[in-house]
C-alpha cells in the first residue's frame, strides 16, 4: 500500500479552462475526502464520501465543483470554468470506518495537486 | 469568529528547546483532536490524536487537550531541525461528521 495518491501533482490553467484530479485512495478506506488549501492557511473541508455516496458538501463547493466516485474507489473533483481565485492545493485524503476503537476521523493525505489558474 | 484558532507565527527556535503551540476551538461538538505536520509542498501527516481532556505522549511530542476551556497544545521537547514545518491543529466530530476543521498552522523553524 503506498497512500493516497494524487495526479496530477500540479496542474497550471489558463482561466475558463475546466480542470479535473484524481485521487486513488488507501486501499480498502471506504472514506475520501476533498480539501482546498491556500497559501498560510489550513485546509478547507470540501466534500466527502463513504463508498460511493457523497456525503456533505461545503458550500465553498460552487456549482462549478463536481466530485465523483462512482465505484466506491477513485475519485475525481472536476472544476468547470475555471477561476483564479481558485488556484490552490487540492487535497484528498481517506479514512476507513471499519478499524473500529472510534477512530473513524483519523484521516490519510495526499501530497496534493497544486492548481495555478493564470 | 473562526470555529479553530491557532497562535499566530512564525515561530524560529533553537535547537533543543521545547516548543508549545496552541489552538482553541468554540464548537462543543468537536470530540476528537489531531495535530498534523505539513513539510512544504506536501501533504499534512498525522502527528498525534486524541479524544479526551489530558495529556497524551509520544515520543519528544505531548498533545493536551482541556475541554472545559477548549484549548488545544502540542509540546514538543529537544527540538530538531527535522521538525522545521507548519503544524495544523485539527478537530473533528466523528461518527457521520467526520470532516476536519483545521486551524491556519503555525510555521516552525529550529536553528541548528
């Protein structure tokens, strides 16, 4: 097993381009999750899954974001009509429910995709 | 107000000194406390978590957590320059809410 892994690592766009990620997380973690973080602050809470159902969305995800996971596997985070102030890490992390012990938010991350919108 | 503050920084230490960063949170429903540590341009990996007022060690690092005045703190001892990073506190409320409210992290240099 060798984490999450995202791809692309970065990604530069030119404005109203539609970009998509993907993350491939922890085998077996039935939880991923999608953050947005932004020079000198912590990730933000996007959205985030359990098998394939998406869960809650922030509402910093915009009609504009879109995330899937259509197999309880992958996933990706689409964001349509790009925008600069959208340039930031793209965070995926996962977490299983099933170890037991309650420890069911001890979450795994990414090393990210860094989108630059120019 | 913010649901996660954390102490402004950065913070420059010497090699060897114990470092004590903070955070406090308002949101009651928070149970469970994490500090993550993020190296430049990657991902943040999980430090130390717990779910109960006290102290918790591991290592060179303590995490304390009093939720009566909800105030978090991780101490770390004999500090190295490998712990040069931002830490990140993080809570969350477990169970079906499980997303993390992250603090803004605190960006830690140790001189050798």
């Amino acid at each position: 097993d060798t984490g999450v892994s995202q791809d692309p690592r970065h990604k530069i766009t030119k404005r109203g381009q539609n970009v998509t990620f993907r993350c491939d997380p922890i085998s077996e973690h039935n939880r991923l999750y999608w953050y947005r973080q932004t020079l000198g602050q912590g990730p933000e809470f996007l959205t985030y899954f359990q098998n394939e159902a998406q869960l809650e969305k922030s509402r910093l995800l915009s009609d504009r974001f879109s995330a899937e996971r259509p197999k309880g596997s992958f996933s990706t985070l689409e964001i349509q009509r790009t925008e600069q102030g959208d340039s930031a890490m793209y965070l995926c992390a996962s977490s299983s429910t099933l170890t037991g012990g309650g420890l069911d938010t001890e979450a795994f991350f990414g090393q990210g995709t860094r989108l630059t919108v120019v | 107000q913010k649901e996660v503050e954390q102490d402004p920084g950065p913070l420059s230490v010497p090699e060897g000194a114990i470092v004590s960063l903070n955070c406090t949170y308002s949101n009651s429903a928070f149970q469970y406390f994490m500090w993550y540590r993020q190296y430049s341009r990657k991902g943040p990996e999980l430090l130390m978590y717990t779910y109960s007022s006290g102290n918790k060690e591991d290592g060179r690092f303590t995490a304390q957590v009093d939720k009566s005045s909800k105030y978090i703190s991780l101490f770390i001892r004999d500090s190295q320059p490998s712990d040069s990073a931002t830490y990140l506190c993080a809570e969350g409320g477990g169970g079906a809410n499980s997303k993390l409210t992250f603090g803004k992290g605190i960006t830690l240099s140790v001189r050798p």
